[in-house]
C-alpha cells in the first residue's frame, strides 16, 4: 500500500503540474477577451462558408452589413453546453433586431446531432457547420471561441474559453455595434 502510493504521489503532482499550465495556456488567451485585438476583414479569400439547418450555404462575406456574433461549439464540450443559457439570453435581448445575426457553428460538422442538441435544451439558436477550412486567423481549435464582427465585416472581438454573455458590457458593446 505505501509502495502503490509513493507511486500515485510523483505522477499525481506530475498531473497537477501539467493542469496548471494548461491553465496558464489557457487563461492567457482568454485575458485579451477585453480589448479588441487587430482588426481583419472578411474578405473572399478568408471567408468562412456555413451550412445552415436546411442544407444552405452562405458566406460569412455575404452577412456585411449586420453584427455577427459566432460562436464554434461541440456538444460533447462542456464549457460550450455551460455557456449555452447566456448566450441565448443574450439572443433573445436582440429579437427583433435585423442588425445582428447569430451563428453557433458546430465544429463536430454534425447538423443532426446539433439540431437534437438544441431541441432537447429547448435552446432557441442558429447552428451551422462550416463547409470548408476555417481561416486559422478566425479559429485555432480550441472550443469554445466566440467572434464578433461589426457590420464593416471587420472582427472586433475574439474570446476562447467559456464566457458568461448575459454580462452587461458584452450587451451593451453589441447594442452600440448594432446601432439600437
């Protein structure tokens, strides 16, 4: 028993060791969440291209003129489900207005089991799949990551981590960018 345990103790504090750097990764990306980061346009050569519910394409060029609020998300990711009832709280603060649209695409690239997904939580949200690569400048792979682009197409915010969108500042940023 004490040999099985001076065993556990190195690879337990080896475990630790790892977690805390991950979280220092982590929390790093995640503390430039404030201020706006370099602005680059959506252009036709970095476009991102969504499949929506129905099958349909659409480009992220062609939602210019409009706030768009993107979020990559899994179903399996537990950050991404946590962060679910805010960001449709944060939607439903906006109904009514056509100036911002809302996209949760699925990185999983599975429309079936995402459409399942909301309906079991009764979430009232857009999912889409991405038809194609998306531009590494957009999403590196971690998930969740939220972007906000202003309706010039340009990103004006890129947050990775689990966020609480009901907080009052993410609201009342949007509410200027859309113009209410």
């Amino acid at each position: 028993m004490i040999t099985t345990l001076k065993f556990k103790t190195p690879i337990f504090i080896l475990m630790m060791t790892l977690f805390s750097f991950s979280l220092s990764a982590m929390q790093s990306r995640v503390e430039n969440q404030d201020g706006p980061i370099p602005q680059n346009n959506v252009n036709d050569n970095e476009d991102i291209i969504l499949i929506d519910e129905n099958g349909k394409k659409i480009a992220l060029s062609e939602l210019k003129g409009k706030v768009v609020f993107v979020n990559f998300w899994a179903t399996w990711c537990r950050p991404c489900v946590e962060e679910m009832p805010s960001i449709r709280d944060l939607k439903d603060k906006f109904k009514g207005n056509d100036n911002i649209v809302f996209v949760l695409l699925n990185v999983e690239a599975n429309l079936t089991k995402s459409k399942k997904f909301m309906k079991d939580k009764n979430y009232d949200l857009p999912v889409y799949v991405a038809a194609d690569t998306i531009p590494s400048q957009y999403f590196q792979g971690a998930i969740p990551t939220t972007l906000i682009f202003n309706k010039k197409g340009e990103l004006e915010a890129q947050m990775q981590g689990g966020q609480d969108f009901d907080r009052p500042e993410i609201y009342e940023a949007l509410k200027k960018l859309t113009g209410q």
